[in-house]
C-alpha cells in the first residue's frame, strides 16, 4: 500500500478572484508523458489538497484535506478517476479515511465516541463495519487499542496500526493480520524529518512500505545515529537489514528498492542486484547522489538525485526501466516536476500528492510532432538526438546513444523562439542550441547551460564558438536593432561552479559610427567565424539584398561594418531564408534562394580576387529548391554542403569538394535505402565531428523522419521513422 505523508508545497501568491477553477493531481504513468487535467477546485485558501494515499492498482486514491474551497475540513475519495466526496457516501460520511487497499478494503477511523476506533469496512457496502476492538486478537500483547491510529492496510488485507510508547516520544508499529497480533518496531518521529544530506525523503518513518504478501519495511529510529531499515514478515519476523542503508519499496515478489553504501539496488532474500546507478563524489556537504524512491511490479523505478553545492540544492525525481531516465513532467500551462517525496505503485502508477482527478493523454500523442514543424538535430559520433515540437506547446525529443535503440526523452515545454534558435558546433565536438525564451538569450549543450540574459534579443538569432570555446550571439530587437552578446572570461569558483563573464553590444551603433544603416533584415540569420578570425553575420532585407555585417583583425578597429553583397557581385534578389558557412580552408559562402527557388550562392575565398555569386540550380541542372527551406553546413575536410526540400518535398543537396571538379546535385530522396515518409517542414542538417551526416524534420502526419549518410564507403543515404521505432 503506498501512502504518503502530507508534504505542503508553498502556494504561489494569488487573490482569490484569479483562481482558476481545477485540481492539479501529480500522478502520470511511467509510458505516457503526462497527464492532461480537467476541471476540479482548488482552494482559495493555500496549497491544492493532498492525496494521502494511492492504492496499489491505482483504482482508489483518498485524502486528508480538503476539495471544497468552502469547507476546509471535506475530505474526498477518487474512485477510478471520479472524485466523491466523503458525504456523498453512504456509510463513509462518519469516518476518516486512512487507507484503500486494491480490492476496495477500507481502513478507517471512527471518532463518533469519546475516542477514535479503527475499523475496516469496504468501499462497495461501507455500511458493514469490523471494528478492531471487537475482535478476538490473539499474539503479541501490549497493543493498547483504545490508543492505537490506524497506518496502512495491506492487499490481502492486514492492517497496521501505530500506539504511543509510554513515558517516551517513540511510536511502536504493530501488524494484525488474521486477528493475530505482532509488535514490529518503534522509532521517533521528529527523525523523520530531520536535515538529512544524502537520503530519500522518507528516511526514518516508522513505516515505508508493505506488499500483499504482508511483507512490512521502515525503519527503527532510536537516535540520529540509530536509524536502520527493519522488515517484518509472516516467514522470517523482525529483521534487521543490517546490508542496507535506505529502504524505498517492497514489490509483492518480496523485492525492495533499497540503497546499500553508495549504489542503488535491488534486494531479495539477502541476494542484491545492483542497478548500475550509484553516487558520484560528494562529502558531508557538497556532492551529489542518488537516493531509491520505489519500484514498480514490472521493474520501472523511481529515483531521486540529490545535487548540493555552495550555491544551493537540487533535487529531482526521475523514472526508468534503463538509463536514461526519463524526468516525470506535468503537462500544464506550465510544466511543474512531480515533488521529490513521490512514490510509486506496484502497479506502476507514480504520485507527490498534489490532489484532483486526472484523465491520461493518448500513449500516441507522446511520439508525434505537429506537422511541418521545425527541428534540431544533434549529431556526435557517441549518439544522435532529434527534437521537435509537438501539441501542447511540448518539445518532443527522441535519442539514440551509440550502442543504443531510438527512445524516447524528456519532453518539456517549448516556445517558438526555441525551435527558431541556432545550433553551433563546438570546436571539441558537439553542438549547443542558442535561442530567445523566458529568461532572455539561453545556451544549451556541448556542456553549456546557461543564460546571456540580454532578453531584448527577440528574433533573429544566431551564434557560433569561437576556437577558445567561447561563445558570440547575434540577433535584432523588435526595433530592429542588431545586437551582439558574447563571453570573454572564465572564472572558476572554489569547491565548485564557475561562471562566464558577458559582454554586449550595439553592432547598430557601430554602423552607425561608420555612417552606414543597419539592413532592415528581413529573413533568419546567419553567422560564422573564419578560421583567421573574421566574424560574419548574414541576412536578407527587405527589397531582397544579401548584407553581411562583419569584422575582421584587418579592419583595425573594434567596429564592426555592413556589407551589401547584392550590390557588390549583382546576385538577383533573394527570398526565403539563408544559411552561411566558412571553410577550413579560408573560403567564406552565404547561399539562398531566387524566386525560382534556385540556389544562389555568394561567395569568397583566396584567390577570387572578391566576391563572386553562382547559380547552383543552373550550373548543375539540379531542381529549384523550396524558398525557406534550405540549411548546409562545412565539414572538416573542406566541403560544402547545402540541404534544401524540393516543390514535390524531396530532400535534395548541392555540395562541393575539394577535388569533386565543381558542384554536384543529388536527390537525397531517390537515393535513400529506406522509405519514409517525407518531410513538409522545415530541415536540420548537422555533420558530426566523425564525419557522419545528419537531416531530421517532420512529415505532414507528425512523424520525426531522420536521414543519415555514415562514411562507412558505401556512399548511401539511410531513413529512420523515429515516430515508428519509439512507438513499436
């Protein structure tokens, strides 16, 4: 029976006339990515009400406090996802609900008399009652009845209560079971809830679990130096777990979420399993580890990771059958993570709490993008991650380790500045995203988690890493002015933490300086860095002129300038987006496309004597491309890639290499291994670091299509429907 104590969460500030009308229930299941809400209450009072308890199916879920914003003292019942309240029930009005086992046995408490009686009754006929003090109990003596609390009921039935140890502040737990009594052990309270460092947050309660076997784990708190996990069953009696130092669940075939020393494991009958996840470095203050929270019948466990250092603590709660784990989320307006004291079911149903009703999002929906819409590709040669958006405003993101199956991943809230941000390559390997969300410019990946701030940056951006690894962010303000952030210092911090030192500009200004205007972009942007140091930022104005707005070591000066690269090789008008590049060896390209949707390339390199344009469509008798849709990328050794969709949604590329004797069409579609359906929207294109090629998009019905071409030889490029392989 998994039963939690009330764990209050501090309620935002709100007036009572701007409640909205609804119960939040933390509960989702381990293969669904959350739970979508319905209407309910929440107290205009404080915090939305807890659920106390949850039975092991999942059926039946009942309260402590209240649903009613009107009265405070109502206690409820949800019974298979329909709340009752308690006076709606003949023969539960009286009572207090304490515990619901599986088969709707009910453990309660009456207090109609001059002191509170326990008794079972059941959900279906609450009418007929079996008070414990009426029964002939044999066993163990000692249970005082006239002050014994009822404290869990077990699925076959058992029911424990706690009494008061005389002339002390313990508390002793008991089992009947058969109307046969035994004395378990005692422990003191206030040790529950004591500032332990490296614990599950149900360290030292008298009770933690029990199974339908009638198999009871807690733990025996005398002391803080005297907390040890106990078990007690019809076989064996009281135990000690002398090997174990945490317990978090007993699972019906006698398994227990356990933590031994350092590492999480499983344990049964004295044999342990270890589960591959144990703590990193930490001591008696700073560090990090994992504490057990649970397990489920069929092998998904709860953990919880404990992170603490000199700028505070992190706690978070995690679900998996297999590395990775997988974030439990809510999904509402905004993503709240389910509380670090949740537990989980035997039936695999995970709650913190938070009280209401709920009904379960559509297992499908977990797997499928809006259709058309645009996505990252993160390619390295340790594994590969696609992300998309998805209903609801959710990032959807599937991943694939090296040796690993495509799964899916954490599937958090996104806006759309996230899914118009920048991908960069590292110089080390691995990309970071760049983009404009809540918190101003954020940074993430390729060991980069942070924010630049500077939040007046609202579109347009685009970025890249300097060689030394340091970062240069780009993008327009809803003015137009074009501004930079950058950093320039590394400070690391004693015992931990370090933090970047950001800079900002007014590349507006600088121009200005100059006499020149700032471009009226109007298309994303584009940006690079070149190997001898020169930064370019690329776009399309309005009327269809390329600029570049750049700076290079051989201007002399730390102002930036603006380029009209139409103006300067007589390109024809552009429309749609562009995507720009430098290569290792010193050449510099912005590629777009004409009103025909030919690639138009604009380029410079050593040699050129300036800079120069082409017609990639008509120079190799490719097909005109979907303005919009292009995207390309240098590899390492020196070629150019550009990927682009056509009217008939083929994925198509023009590349050059050197020594390839000028540039090349290809239909990437026609020579795919696999069929797939194709993608409508936007392309990201990445090459890893080990030379492998990498597309992801979305097609019309939602799927996340992924194309790859490996350097394996065979000159072929691979299609993967990870919608399909996530959801088989």
């Amino acid at each position: 029976m998994r039963r939690r104590r009330s764990t209050h969460i501090a309620p935002e500030p709100h007036a009572p006339e701007q409640l909205e009308a609804r119960i939040v229930l933390s509960t989702t299941y381990y293969e669904w990515v959350g739970v979508e809400m319905l209407p309910g209450y929440q107290a205009e009072y404080g915090t939305p009400d807890d659920v106390a308890g949850v039975s092991e199916n999942g059926r039946y879920m009942w309260s402590e406090a209240a649903a009613d914003p009107t009265d405070p003292d109502e206690p409820y019942l949800i019974i298979d996802g329909e709340l009752r309240y308690l006076r709606e029930l003949d023969g539960l009005s009286d009572l207090s609900v304490h515990a619901i086992n599986s088969d709707g046995l009910v453990l309660a408490a009456d207090s109609a008399g001059d002191r509170e009686r326990v008794l079972t009754t059941h959900i279906d006929d609450p009418t007929i009652r079996a008070y414990l003090d009426e029964q002939e109990l044999s066993g163990e003596s000692g249970l005082d009845l006239a002050s014994a609390s009822p404290a869990a009921l077990t699925d076959s039935g058992a029911v424990l209560v706690l009494t008061p140890v005389p002339e002390t502040d313990f508390v002793r737990l008991w089992i009947v079971r058969d109307q046969v009594v035994s004395s378990l052990w005692q422990a003191d309270p206030a040790l529950a809830h004591g500032q332990h460092v490296w614990e599950h947050l149900h360290y030292g309660e008298l009770l933690i679990d029990t199974n339908a076997g009638d198999t009871v784990i807690g733990y025996r708190a005398l002391s803080e130096s005297e907390i040890r996990p106990m078990l007690w069953s019809p076989q064996t009696g009281v135990l000690e777990l002398t090997d174990l130092t945490q317990v978090a669940s007993v699972n019906d075939d006698g398994t227990i979420m356990a933590k031994q020393d350092d590492r999480l494991i499983l344990w049964r009958d004295g044999d342990t399993e270890w589960t591959g996840y144990g703590d990193g470095d930490h001591d008696d203050q700073f560090g990090s580890a994992w504490a057990p929270a649970g397990r489920a019948a069929d092998g998904v466990r709860l953990v919880t990771q404990i992170n603490r250092g000199p700028g505070g603590s992190a706690i978070h709660t995690f679900l998996s059958a297999s590395s990775p784990f997988k974030p439990i989320t809510l999904l509402e307006q905004d993503e709240r993570p389910i509380a670090p004291a949740a537990t989980i079911t035997e039936s695999g149903l995970v709650h913190d709490g938070r009280a209401g009703w709920f009904r379960a999002i559509d297992p499908a929906d977990a797997v499928i993008a809006l259709g058309g819409a645009p996505a990252h590709v993160w390619g390295e040669s340790d594994g590969v991650t696609v992300e998309t958006w998805a209903r609801r405003g959710r990032r959807l993101t599937i991943s694939r380790g090296a040796l690993e199956d495509w799964s899916l991943g954490h599937s958090g809230s996104a806006g759309a500045g996230y899914f118009a941000g920048d991908l960069m390559s590292h110089p080390a390997g691995g990309q970071a995203l760049v983009f404009s969300g809540p918190a101003g410019l954020q940074i993430l990946g390729a060991g980069r988690y942070e924010s630049l701030e500077a939040s007046e940056i609202a579109s347009g951006v685009t970025g890249f890493f300097r060689p030394n690894g340091f970062v240069v962010v780009a993008g327009t303000t809803e003015a137009g002015e074009l501004r930079l952030a950058f950093d320039y210092d590394l400070t690391i911090i004693p015992k931990g933490g370090a933090f970047y030192s950001i800079g900002y500009a007014s590349l507006s200004e600088h121009l200005a300086q100059r006499g020149l205007t700032t471009p009226a972009f109007a298309s994303n942007l584009d940006s690079f860095i070149a190997p001898w140091g020169a930064m370019t930022i690329a776009g399309i104005d309005d009327s269809g002129d390329l600029h570049a707005v750049w700076w290079s070591p051989g201007l002399g000066s730390p102002l930036w300038t603006s380029s009209n690269l139409s103006a300067i090789t007589g390109a024809p008008k552009l429309v749609g987006n562009v995507t720009a590049t430098a290569t290792p060896w010193n050449a510099m390209q912005v590629v777009g496309t004409d009103e025909r949707g030919h690639a138009i390339a604009v380029w410079w390199s050593p040699g050129s004597g300036g800079w120069q344009w082409s017609d990639l469509t008509a120079e190799t008798g490719g097909v005109p491309l979907a303005p919009g849709s292009i995207t390309g990328a240098a590899t390492r050794w020196g070629a150019i890639e550009v990927v682009g969709r056509t009217a008939e949604n083929e994925v198509a590329t023009y590349w050059w290499a050197p020594g390839s004797g000028g540039w090349t069409y290809e239909s990437i579609t026609a020579r795919q291994a696999e069929p797939t359906a194709r993608i409508v929207g936007p392309l990201s294109f990445e090459v890893a670091s080990d030379g492998s090629q990498h597309i992801a998009g979305v097609s019309e019905g939602g799927h996340v299509i992924h194309l790859f071409w490996l350097p394996d030889g065979t000159n072929t490029w691979h299609a993967e429907d990870l919608t399909e392989l996530v959801s088989s």
